[in-house]
C-alpha cells in the first residue's frame, strides 16, 4: 500500500475545490487566476508553505479591506462544503491580516 505525502492535502486539487466555493460566495473571485501555476508552484512545497502559498492567492484575490474580506471568509467557512486542511490557509489570512480588526476576526474565526 502506498500513502501519499502529507503535504499533497493541500494541492491544487483541493485548492479547486476553494476556488469554487469562493466563486459561489464572491462574484469577482477569478478562480483561473487564482489556479494558474499552482501545480508547480506547490510541488517542492512543504504542507506549511503550501498554505503560505494559498494564503497569499487568495490575499491577491480578496478585498484588502478585512471588513469586506472576513465576512466572505466567514460565509466560505460556515459552508459544509469545505472542510479539513483547505481551510488553513483561510484562518490563516484572518490571523494575519485581523489585528486591526480584532473583533470582527475573533467572529470570523469563531
């Protein structure tokens, strides 16, 4: 039996599946920019820069302005859709960029 490595649970198989959610919920999200060289992007990655990777696509994709970002992430979140490691780069985003907003992130990642 072989086991794939840890670090394809975030590969641009499941990063299509992210895109397409963000589409649903965030009309002006372009999935084709977002996907467009990930596979190479993400092959000598480890699991941890893989979802630095993602994290900074979806940076590039979303508003900058975390009160227009996070309500988008929040309803991405809350969708049963998606679950397990392609949401870590999500959480991640809301970490990083929350502070000034620290409320509003503490909600969005509850």
């Amino acid at each position: 039996m072989t086991s794939e490595p840890f670090k394809n649970w975030l590969s641009s198989k499941s990063a299509q599946g992210l895109a397409h959610e963000l589409k649903r919920h965030y009309r002006p999200f372009s999935p084709e920019r977002f996907l467009r060289g990930l596979d190479a992007e993400l092959e000598p990655l480890s699991l941890k820069q893989r979802m630095h990777a993602l994290k900074s696509r979806l940076m590039r994709e979303l508003p900058e302005d975390p009160r227009q970002s996070f309500p988008i992430l929040r309803t991405l979140a809350d969708d049963a859709r998606l679950e397990g490691f392609i949401l870590w780069p999500v959480s991640q985003l809301i970490a990083d960029t929350g502070l000034r907003h620290l409320p509003l992130a503490l909600d969005t990642l509850r």
